[in-house]
C-alpha cells in the first residue's frame, strides 16, 4: 500500500526542525533512518500529514568519546556502531547488540536514536542502552533536558518525549577500563526480532569485585526490562558463578513475557536465565581482560 499524502520538510538545523514540529503538533513526524516509519506508513497504522527529515542537519551526526562519555548522535546508523572500534571493549554491551539487528539493509539506514525514540519492547538498543545507563538528550521548545535511559520508557511506543522534542543524541558514561558487556539475542532466523535477549554489563573494581551490574530484557515485557534485583544482587559481590546463576534467576522472574508464535511463557523465561548467566560469565571475562 501507499502511504498517506504527506508534506516533506529536510531543516538544516535543530531549531528549524524543533520549529516545524511545534507548528503542526502530532501531525508531523521526525525521520531518520525511515525503517520503523515507512513501515507504518505504507500499512497506514501511522498517516502524519509533515514529515522532518533530520538526516541533513550536521549537528546529529557524530560517534566519539569525549568529556568522560560516548556520544551517539541521532544520525548514527546501526551500521556505524557495529564497525567502530569505540564500541568494542568497555561498551562492548553496545558493539554486541549491533550487529544483531535485523539485516544489513536495515542497519544501513536505521538510527540508535531512531529505535530508542520508537520505543518496540522488542527493539535491541534499549536493552542494550539501560545495561550501559545511558542518558538521552532531548531538545525542544523549551530547551535541552537530560533523561535518564530508565526514566525514558513509559511502554510500548511510548517515551518521556514531550511534543516538539527531538532525541540529539544518546550519552553513554565511560565505564572505565575494567568494564566489558555482552549482548545474546535468540531469533528464529536471522533479521527476525527477539524471541528474548539480554544485554549485560559488569564493571569491576581495583580488586577485581563488581562495582556495578547492568541489567536489561529485551522482548519480555511491555517495555525494555531493566532486571533491578539482579543488578542489586550483583553489586559489591565477588563475580562467582553462583552469584551470576541467582541475579540470572531474579531477571527471569522479573521478566513478564506474554506467549505468542515464538515460544510461550515458560520458554521465554528460561532463555533470559540462561542467556543472562551467560552474559555475566561473558562480560566478567572481558571486564577482567580490560580496555
Ligand atoms: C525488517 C525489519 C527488521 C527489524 N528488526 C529489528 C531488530 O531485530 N531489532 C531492532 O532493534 N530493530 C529492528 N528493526 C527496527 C529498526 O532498528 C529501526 O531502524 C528503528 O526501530 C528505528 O530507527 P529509524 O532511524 O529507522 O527511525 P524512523 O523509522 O525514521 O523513526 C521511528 C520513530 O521514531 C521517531 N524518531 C526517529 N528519530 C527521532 C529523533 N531523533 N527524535 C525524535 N523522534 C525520532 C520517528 O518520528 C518515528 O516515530 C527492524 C526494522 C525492519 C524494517
């Protein structure tokens, strides 16, 4: 199907696109790498009369590390992440989950900022984001404003973003050199969406004790989970294989996985067991190995 007539607008700047949104309220829409939008529109679930391409603006662009963080900016593509070097290492949560996104294609054009603004329980840089404790910058009307990755998400589709605001970037607090992550996504074929996955992060300290734990679900609830109680569990202990089997098995109960064609309850959650017990065992290793 075609979409919906629609009128296209491509600003050369922040202000310009956060100008024409607040004209047109909830009839215009950002786009960036088009690959959840386009979608909706040709099956008309989405029908926005003005559509902002932001891929011009100069500002949204950019993967660096700088002033004690790593910046995503809104126009960096799945692709970017899982080819730079940054994300290796102590981000290697974030370098994990890429290239486990759907298909080339698709990580050609989306955005990291695109997928969190989308806000799919089943998208993989939420997870993956929540387990590093990112923070989103928004600008809009009002100014810029700093939210907290876990304050962002308020269900499916659903985010902490206020009309008019646009996601410039994504910041990313540099873990230090004892830090290492990994992402396990279980799909049923390969550009398939998560029948579950986790994504974990372990920072370690001078003596080799975890000083934080990062924790989050993909697939297995109304949102991205972030798994607090296993985080909790994990904080200040020796990293053993009996504390990652039981902060594996409080992010299993506090996944809320609803039965559909990729598997029913029970399966779901044992697959987050698993996989969060074997990304604990993953990202102690790297962490341990250092960057
Ligand atoms: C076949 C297929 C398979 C896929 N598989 C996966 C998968 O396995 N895992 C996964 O995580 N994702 C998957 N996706 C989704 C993909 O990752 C998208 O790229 C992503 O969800 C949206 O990013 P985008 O840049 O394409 O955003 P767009 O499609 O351009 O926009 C999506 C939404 O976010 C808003 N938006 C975009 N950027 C901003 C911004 N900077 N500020 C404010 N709002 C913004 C738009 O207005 C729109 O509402 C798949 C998509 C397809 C088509």
């Amino acid at each position: 199907m075609y979409p919906s007539r629609f009128e296209y607008v491509a600003p050369e700047s922040v202000a310009d696109a956060i100008s024409v949104l607040a004209q047109h309220g909830d009839d215009a829409k950002v786009l960036a790498g088009g690959q959840s939008l386009i979608p909706l529109m040709k099956l008309r679930f989405a029908a926005p009369s003005v559509l902002v391409d932001v891929n011009g603006i100069e500002q949204l662009k950019g993967l660096e590390q700088s002033n004690g963080h790593l910046r995503i900016g809104a126009l960096v593509r799945h692709k970017d992440c899982e080819r730079s070097q940054l994300l290796q290492g102590r981000y290697g949560v974030l370098g994990s989950a890429a290239p486990q996104i759907s298909d080339p294609i698709v990580r050609n054009l989306g955005t990291v900022c695109g997928s969190i603004a989308h806000a799919d329980p089943q998208g993989d840089w939420g997870s993956a984001l929540l387990a590093a404790n990112a923070r989103v910058v928004a600008e809009g009307p009002s100014g810029i404003r700093e939210i907290p990755i876990s304050e962002f998400f308020f269900g499916p589709f659903t985010t902490a973003l206020q009309g008019a605001e646009i996601v410039t970037e994504v910041r990313v607090p540099d873990p230090g050199p004892r830090a290492g992550g990994a992402y396990l996504k279980l799909e049923r074929k390969v550009g398939d969406f998560a029948t579950a996955a986790a994504a974990v992060q372990v920072e370690l300290d001078d003596a080799g004790t975890i000083s934080r734990a990062g924790i989050a679900l993909t697939a297995v609830g109304p949102t991205n989970v972030r798994a607090e109680r296993a985080e909790q569990r994990l904080a200040g202990a020796e990293p053993s294989a009996e504390a990652f089997s039981e902060a594996a098995r409080l992010a299993a109960e506090d996944a809320h996985p609803i039965a559909d064609h990729r598997g029913d309850v029970e399966y779901k959650r044992n697959v987050v067991r698993v996989f969060v017990e074997r990304g604990l065992a993953a990202a102690a290793a790297a962490a341990r190995e250092g960057s």
